[in-house]
C-alpha cells in the first residue's frame, strides 16, 4: 500500500472526468494546474473544466485526453508538487464501466475438485486481491495473490485438495484493504464469517416427479416460516424450529390433532412459500433460540440460514437438511416456493457487494448518497449488468442445485423490469411450471417508473403474479389502518370492487382491472406483515361475539380460495392465527410467532372448513380460470341483490369439471336475506356457513335463503 498523505482528494467519475476536491486550508483552494502520473511513471496535464466552491472546499472538473485503466495506481499532482492517488468515484455507476466489465462467463465463485480448486472474483475497481485460505482447526493462514485477467476478473488455482478450508477475499481498492466473503459462495462457517470449500455432489437427492402444474391458477399458496412451522413445544415434532422438522410425517399434537407436513399435505395444498432460508443475519447461529427473526436480512444469497441446521458448526449439515426437507415436501405431492430478498442486503458498509467493488452494487441519489427506496438503508441496483448477473445466477443456482419450484420476490418493485424478464426466461427455461411472484409496490427508489417491476407495470411482465393489495383492503380493509373494514368485515361500500376482485382483477372492454389475465394476481388476506386477520378484527370488529368473528375470517378465506386468479393462505390462518395484537413480529420471540397447534385442535370443525374448500376449488377447474377470456365466457355476477350480498355464477362450465353451472354467494352481514336463483332447476348446496367439499349437502329449487355471514357454493349438472 502506497503511504499517501491526501492533501487534497481526486476521483474519477466519468472515463474521462477527474473530480477534485481542495480544502480551503490549502492554498484557500485555489490552484491553476493539475498533472495525472500513469502507472508508468509518465505524465499528462489535466484540463480544468469546471470550478465550483463548496464552502469549506473547492472542486474543480478535469477532462483527461488519455484513458485511465480502472484498477491500475495513478496519481494526481498539483503546481506545488503536492500529490494524491486518483481514487474510484462515480465512475463505477456510469455506462460506459457497466459495458467495459460486463463479464458474461459462468465460473465466478469456486469451482472445486479433489485436485484442483479454482477462485474467481469480479472486482474491477481492486488494484490488488488476495485469497485467505483459514484451515478450521489449526487456525492457519495462507495468503494467495490473485492474477487480474478480462474484464476485472481476478483468479488463481490451487493445486491440492482443500476440501473443508476456510476462504474470505483481502481486496484493496482505494489503497484501503477489505476482508471479504465471497459474494459468490455457497457454503459458510458458523454465522457466515468464511465462506467454506465444499463438494456439493456429496449433498446430491435427486428431485422427485411431482403432480402436473398446468397453470399458475391451479396452485393454492401456503406462505410459512421454517421455525414458526415446528417450534411450538405441542408440535410433536422432534426437529423443532429445523429443516429437518419439515421431513418428518405422522406427527401429533394436543387432542391427537394432526400436525406438521402431514397436516399440509392433508390441508390440500399445492405450494409451500417459505420465509426467507438463505443465510441471513439477526440469530447468532451458536444460540438459534436465543433470538427470532423473519429472515429478510440477508448476508450470504447462495447459502442457507444455519440456525434452522441441526449443526451450524457443519458446513454440510445446513445444506444436506435444506436439500432433505424441499425433497420431503416434494415427494408428498407439495411444491416449494423460496422467498427472496434480491432489493437489499442487511448493513450495506458491512456487506461483500460494499467491501470488493464499494458503490456499485446500490443505488444512490442525484447527491451521491445511498437511496433508501426500501426503507431499511440500501437499494439494490439490479440494472447494472453485473448486479443483474449475480442475481440471475443466484436464481439459476437454487433452481438447478436445490430444485425449489418457484420464488416469492420481497419488494419486487424496487427490482428493474429487464432482470426480471431475465429471471423468468432462466427460470421456465429450468422448469416451464415454476411459480414466479412479487411484492409489485412502488417504492421511491431512484430509477424510472416504466423500469420499476411494480404492479402498474404488471403487463410488462406477463410470466410474474402480484401481491394484490386491493384484494386484500377490499375485503379486510386497509392493511395500515387497523379499524378499517372491508368487505367482510361489514362495510358494503367495497362491493363493486370486489366484484372486479373474485373476476381476477382483469381487464374489460373499458380497460378496468389490474392484469390481462388472472395467472398474475395473488389474492390473499393475510401473510407475514402486518396484523393477522383475526388481530384486526380484535379492534376493527370488537364489538362483535367471537362467534360472528370467525364466520367473517371464514368468508374472507373462501373468498381468497373461490376468487379467479392464485390463491395465497398465511399459515394458521385457518384456525384463526393471532400474534397477540402485534403487528410487525419480525423479531418478536416464539411465543408470538409459532404456529399454535393447540389453537388448531380446538378449531378442526373450521379447519375441516377451508379443507373442504380446498378441495372444491381441485375439483373443479372453473375455478382456476387461466385467461381473461374464459373468465368473461363463463362469468356472470347475479344482479340485483341487497348491498350484503355478492352473488355470481360459473356458467356452461362443464368443460372444466363435474358440474354445468356453479353458483357463489357471499354474505357479509348477520341478517336473513333470500337470493332468487336463475331458473328453476335443482341446485346442490356443497357449501354453507359450516359445511364444504364436493358432496351435496341439500338441495334447493328457485331461491335460497341466506342466514348470517357465510359463503353457500350450489352445484347443477346440465342437461
């Protein structure tokens, strides 16, 4: 490291701008002539463009006729002979640097074998790298220079078996060394300190076939965390809070109530959409149990989180038993959605992208200052070429080493449109009935709207489903207004729009609805964030008996598993999940945010309930509509009805199931009210307020009469 005393500071910020910064205490920040000395000694004058004073500092803008190689020393004098290194600026967010170290090859990150191990590490803007090799148990090191090739790739190979070493980066750019994980690495030590030589081939489960997916609309979502699944102490598992505690079958809790994967799999549902299972920080993986947290931290984005390994000490272990509960799951018929958290990482100045290529990977404002579009300290910059790539291989990577069967996008809106074209094109490419969906929120991060992969921008990116939050408001009223009601909480005012809601939120003739078919819209409640439904209804609809409370979470269910489009449960949201009134339990301890098997064997008549649902919604493929157009072929709302009622019928259906014409009726009051039916055939009631599934239940000619608040589904077979 050169021993540099800045008298003044220099930047690149364009391929041909030198940016100068002079304290006023020099000089008063007054000088005429600047001199740029190249690694080889040789010098050029710089053309002072621009000055600006600054207050405590003058700037001045130099132009420079010959090109500056990123990564080499260079050094800037000034007419008193004083001198500083040219240090990197702005320069790593222009075009011109994205396209110059653009590097397309698919060999970043480790390639191991027992003869040779090959590292590779973008990091253009470094003017030295070296590999720290750590062996665990002796606590020896080895420092490894690393040979810059093409496009600010550095490498090196070791020529001997290091399976099981330890690794970080020493990276120095700017004349400051960092230590660094690899970004690219896809196993780490005890709480993710090194990253680890391993051989993956030794964790290798084949993926089972599964059930056929022929389209988004046939999947029932089920989002749960790892650790809320199994940790409560009546779960009756013995992996609690563990991958392995997803793997293990037959298990019971209170009252011999049926819990864990077996009751998912009894449940019927298609997909698992777990909490975010890459390493992230918040736990200290020594001591799992002495903290809590969702997991949308993320540090390392290629391995998993090991607080939920049966040993974190073990490379191996977290791995192997993440690969054994996604095959487990798998094997039972259910699909495995990973939840992923590519807008921002935990503390940006601690984070690898920061510490290897600082200012590149996060986006910044018209000042120069890290944008906070996330609300949590960082952007990610997914338009840069190489941000784009890292994400797309991280994505490559677990649908081809882990074979998840689909990803859930945290704050997808943050994300540019061009990545997430490219993730759906790697994706379907590795397997045509992955599951691709996203927060599409409109965050204030600094990138153009009609870039934003934001719910407004849904018919640019037909192949992803949104989070539909006007599914949600309508029917629960709003998500950060606690006292609001929805629909279903009693307010009729949302009546139309839930209308335009059950019909897939597409658009009609008049250009009304948010998507172009009912594949992209999400319909859900309840999820992770914010209160729980039943919590909200505790203040919103207090004033009510319990009773009355969860026939209107019982509504608000059905109208999620019989609405066009993919429905999306929150676990335990069929037994009337509550986190004791606390709204944002990210870090909140277990006994907040596990699932209460307890709770679920006092509710088995209403679990039974969305079962049966569930199973009506398999049975019978108008349900699952898969185009705008077969929506408005087959469905017709029933008009008119008194303010309290939805009521709308799935007309000449037979070609999708058992039966001609289905008929649903929501009601969201406790009154008696009768809907005339359209003829006078014979209808087959299969679900009331208490009763559901496929069987009728009675049958009734002409009218119905609709008692408190329920959803009836009747049933005919045509002629």
């Amino acid at each position: 490291m050169l021993n540099v005393h800045r008298t003044f500071e220099a930047y690149i910020d364009r391929m041909n701008t030198i940016t100068i910064l002079v304290p006023k205490s020099y000089h008063r920040g007054k000088l005429k002539a600047f001199t740029i000395e190249n690694p080889n000694h040789e010098l050029c004058a710089l053309r002072i463009h621009k000055e600006t004073d600054l207050s405590t500092r003058m700037k001045y803008e130099c132009r420079i006729d010959v090109p500056i190689e990123i990564g080499q020393h260079y050094l800037i004098y000034d007419e008193y002979g004083a001198f500083t290194d040219l240090q990197i600026g702005a320069v790593i967010r222009t075009k011109e640097f994205d396209e110059q170290f653009f590097y397309n090859g698919n060999d970043l990150g480790v390639i191991y074998t027992r003869q040779q191990t090959t590292f590779k590490l973008w990091a253009p803007t470094a003017t030295e790298v070296k590999l720290k090799l750590l062996e665990p148990k002796t606590g020896k090191e080895e420092h490894i220079p690393l040979e810059r090739t093409e496009r600010g790739v550095w490498t090196v190979t070791v020529f001997r078996d290091i399976e099981g070493m330890h690794y970080n980066y020493l990276v120095c750019v700017n004349l400051v060394w960092r230590e660094a994980v690899d970004p690219y690495a896809v196993a780490v030590s005890m709480n993710g300190e090194y990253g680890v030589i391993v051989d993956l081939t030794k964790t290798h489960i084949p993926k089972p076939s599964l059930p056929p997916l022929l389209s988004p609309t046939d999947a029932i979502i089920y989002e749960a965390h790892i650790r809320d699944f199994t940790i409560h102490p009546d779960s009756g598992i013995v992996h609690k809070g563990m991958y392995l505690g997803l793997t293990e079958l037959g298990t019971t809790g209170p009252n011999n109530t049926v819990t864990g994967l077996s009751y998912i799999k009894e449940l019927g549902i298609t997909h698992v959409e777990l909490l975010p299972f890459n390493d992230f920080a918040g736990v200290d993986e020594g001591q799992p149990n002495q903290q809590y947290n969702w997991g949308y931290n993320p540090l390392h984005y290629n391995v998993p989180e090991g607080s939920y390994a049966t040993d974190p000490a073990d490379p191996y272990a977290r791995i192997y038993e993440l690969k054994k509960a996604i095959r487990t799951l798998q094997e039972n018929g259910i699909r495995v959605i990973m939840d992923v958290v590519y807008n921002h990482v935990y503390i940006r100045e601690q984070s690898s992208f920061e510490k290897i290529v600082p200012g590149y990977y996060f986006r910044h404002d018209e000042h120069g200052l890290p944008s906070n579009g996330t609300g949590v300290g960082n952007d990610i910059a997914s338009e840069r070429k190489m941000v784009r790539k890292f994400i797309v291989d991280s994505i490559r990577f677990w649908m081809e080493e882990y074979h998840v069967d689909g990803f859930r996008f945290d704050l997808m809106g943050i994300l540019d449109i061009e990545t997430m074209k490219e993730i759906c094109s790697v994706v379907h490419s590795i397997d045509p009935s992955a599951l691709l969906l996203g927060e599409g929120w409109d965050l204030p991060t600094p990138l153009p709207s009609e870039q934003k992969a934001t719910l407004q921008n849904a018919d640019k990116l037909p192949d992803i489903a949104y989070f539909n939050d006007r599914f949600r408001d309508s029917i629960k009223g709003s998500a950060f207004s606690v006292a609001d009601q929805g629909f279903v909480l009693g307010d009729c005012a949302y009546r139309e729009r839930i209308k335009e809601m059950i019909a897939g939120s597409v658009r009609t003739g008049t250009g009304q609805g948010l998507f172009f078919a009912p594949t992209q819209t999400i319909n859900y409640v309840e999820s992770h964030d914010n209160h729980t439904f039943w919590d909200k209804m505790m203040i919103a609809n207090g004033h009510e008996s319990e009773a009355v409370r969860k026939k209107r979470q019982k509504l608000a269910t059905a109208m999620v598993l019989l609405s066009q489009g993919i429905p999306f449960l929150h676990s335990g949201q069929e037994f009337y999940r509550t986190k004791q009134g606390i709204e944002n339990s990210y870090n909140a301890p277990d006994e907040i945010n596990q699932l209460d098997w307890k709770r679920k064997s006092e509710h088995e008549e209403d679990v039974r309930y969305i079962q049966g649902l569930i199973r009506l919604r398999n049975e019978h493929r108008a349900f699952r509509l898969a185009t705008a157009a077969e929506i408005r072929a087959h469905l017709l709302f029933l008009e008119p009805m008194p303010p309290s009622i939805i009521a709308y019928q799935l007309h000449h259906v037979q070609a999708y199931g058992r039966w001609s014409d289905i008929i649903v009726i929501h009601h969201n009051q406790e009154t008696k009210e009768r809907v005339f039916l359209p003829d006078e055939d014979e209808w087959h009631v299969v679900c009331d307020g208490k009763r559901s599934g496929i069987d009728p239940l009675f049958s009734v000619q002409k009218e119905m009469e609709i008692d408190g608040v329920a959803t009836f589904v009747l049933v005919k077979t045509g002629s």
